[in-house]
C-alpha cells in the first residue's frame, strides 16, 4: 500500500494522538527507558504545536503513520518539525512521502529553503535527511536535544539541494 499525506489542523484528535507518540518516541529513545506520562505532558506544555501553520497526517493502509510539522522563519526559510513516523510504518516510505508534502506545502508558501534539526542519537532520521537531499550545516540555534542540523533549498516545480 501508498501514503497518502494530508493537511490537518494540529488541534485535531488525530493529530493530537500522534504528537502524543511523537513526544513519548523521543524522550524514551533519549532517556533509553520508557517516558512517564508526566514528562510527555511536560513537553507538550513547554514546546506547544499550536502555533504551527501547517501540520501534516500521513496515511498507511488506512491508519494514521506518522506526522510533520512546518514553521516559517522568514519569508524564505522555514523549519520542519515533528516528524514522526509510528513504529508499525517505519521503514514503508512514510518519512520520504512526509517530507516531499511539506516540501511542496513551503513552496506553496513561497519559501526557497527548509532547515530542520535533529538529535546525534536519532540515526535513522539523519540518514532520511540525507537521503531526501538535505545537507548538514553549522548549528543555526543553540537550544539542549539539538545536535545536527538540515538545510535544503527548494526551487520552483522541483525541490533539490543547492
């Protein structure tokens, strides 16, 4: 079976469901044990979602998979945030199909660059990055769980790296 990926408001049940996931995937993979519900319920408060103008679902044989969030900075460059592939999808395409709709969500918004960070121990994630074109790049913030760092350049009826 495809993806299929779809704007949906970040105040939805389902989108809410797997920020919930998302949250609880990194803090467990960081503290290496599973994350208490008052840590989750800590992080929402503390790095809230709403404010996100675009929030993505993806769709894998008929389940909500996975999620990715996109925040301007300027007028040219926003950040990709919040994404989160469900364990049972991983490995199924969801992370490539994630990224191309919030590629082509910022050229709508007619920004020409999207940059995202990542923690060192989120190996797979870096590996996606690189394989979807995005290129390491000095720090651009210096905020704690943040240890590499994306940029990649779109243009115009196709997205590639500069």
């Amino acid at each position: 079976m495809s993806w299929s990926v779809r704007v949906v408001p970040v105040g939805d049940p389902v989108a809410a469901g797997l920020l919930r996931e998302y949250f609880t995937d990194i803090i467990g993979r960081y503290f290496g044990r599973p994350a208490t519900e008052a840590e989750v319920d800590h992080q929402l408060a503390v790095d809230p979602s709403e404010g996100l103008p675009v929030f993505l679902v993806g769709w894998f044989e008929g389940r909500a998979a996975g999620c990715v969030g996109l925040r301007p900075h300027s007028p040219e460059v926003a950040e990709v945030t919040r994404m989160f592939v469900r364990p049972f999808a991983r490995g199924t395409g969801g992370g490539a199909a994630l990224l191309d709709e919030v590629e082509a969500q910022a050229l709508r918004l007619g920004v020409s660059a999207v940059r995202l960070d990542t923690r060192k121990d989120l190996v797979e994630a870096r590996a996606l990055y690189a394989r979807q074109g995005y290129v390491e790049v000095e720090p651009f913030a210096s905020e704690p769980y943040r240890d590499h760092f994306f940029v990649k350049h779109l243009r115009v009826g196709r997205s590639e790296c500069a």
